[in-house]
C-alpha cells in the first residue's frame, strides 16, 4: 500500500475513511492479481511450445504525421489501466458528440517512464481524418511522424516490457539514439481477442547517432 495511504489511515479517527483506502487498496490488488493470472497463463502457452524464446522481428519503417484526438493524463502504475479506459471513452464520446469516427487504430504516447518508483504523462489518442473541436479534456494535434524502431508485441499488454528491452537494446547495439517517446499501438480489440492473441505495435522514433 502507498506510504500516503498508510499514513491517511494511521492519522484517521474515522473508521469510513480507514476502510475507503483498504477497499480501494483491495480492488487495485484484484485487478494485479488477475492480471498477473492473464501472464501466467500467457507464459504457460509459450513453455508448452518447443521455442520458448520469443522471438521479435525489429524493422525501421517511415511514419508520416498523423491528426489524432487526444487527451493528456498523469498516472502511475497502479491507476493507468483505470486511467486508459477513463481516457479511450472520453475521446470516443467527444467523436461522438461530434459525429466522427477515428480513422485508424488507438494509440498511446508514454511522455516518461512509468514504473513501480515513478508516475508521468502518457497521451492517449485516436487518429481522426479532420481536425475535432474537442472540451476542455480533449483535443486535436498532429502527432510526430519519421523514422521508427518497431515491433509487435503477440500476448497479454502486462507482458509488453520484453518487446521494450528488445527495442532499446537494438537501437543501441546499430548504432541509434532515440528522437522522442515510444508510443504502443492497438492492432485489435482485447473485447475481441483472447489476451495471448493481443497485438502491440511498439515504436521508438529514432535518429542515426550524431544525426
């Protein structure tokens, strides 16, 4: 539990308050909990294959700019599957309201690292054909384009680290220097899907070294 829970309880007369920050705490915990369940089963897919090793094909392909709706949050580990899922539908009702569709697959932006020991901003998007006048939360912008470092992820989102390492250590090891922040794209719908047929583009813009 966070040290900010913690001491919220602990400097509490009121047992509401008390027992709001342990069924929160419970319900975060569930959720690990079956996610952890979606990678065990994922993994155990994969020891029952002859190749364990997961083997990802890494490509540089050329992007052009994309228009995309968009909104902006501050999350951490804990909150941002609550934080994309808030976020995907405040962009899919501001398209509604409008009467636009998007145009390609969801996307996300990760701003900074987001880990167990820090928090930061991920932008989560969809990529509209004209410009959205949007509210307060969401807005239109066109994302960067260039050239990308790029995988697929096959398997649960909890698992997509693997294709991270393998990324990074590719541009490093060919001599490239990343030029902005990866961002993960949606080849299919996970209401569609099994978890182990999931698929995730992953992209680190990248310029030659000293370029």
């Amino acid at each position: 539990m966070p040290l900010e829970e913690i001491r919220m309880i602990l400097d509490t007369d009121d047992p509401n308050v008390a027992r709001t920050c342990l069924l929160a705490h419970r319900e975060w915990l569930a959720d690990r909990l079956e996610a952890h369940e979606r990678m065990l089963e994922h993994f155990e897919s994969l020891i029952q294959r002859e190749e364990i090793v997961v083997q990802y094909e890494i490509g540089i392909i050329e992007v052009t700019p994309q228009l995309v709706a968009a909104t902006r949050v501050h999350t951490n580990l804990r909150r941002i599957g609550e934080d994309i899922g808030a976020g995907f539908r405040s962009l899919m009702g501001s398209l509604a309201r409008e009467g636009a569709t998007p145009s390609g697959p969801p996307l996300i932006v990760y701003h900074d690292v987001i880990d167990e020991e820090t928090d930061g901003d991920i932008e989560i998007c969809v990529p509209v054909g004209s410009a959205i006048t949007g509210d307060a939360a969401v807005y239109a912008r066109e994302i960067e384009g260039g050239a990308m470092a790029t995988t697929v992820h096959r398997g649960p989102y909890e698992g997509i680290s693997s294709a991270y390492q393998t990324l990074m250590g590719w541009i490093s090891e060919h001599g490239h220097e990343g030029a902005g922040p990866p961002r993960e794209i949606y080849l299919n719908d996970p209401r569609e899907v099994a978890p182990s047929d999931l698929l995730t583009r992953v992209e680190f813009p990248i310029c030659s070294e000293g370029g």
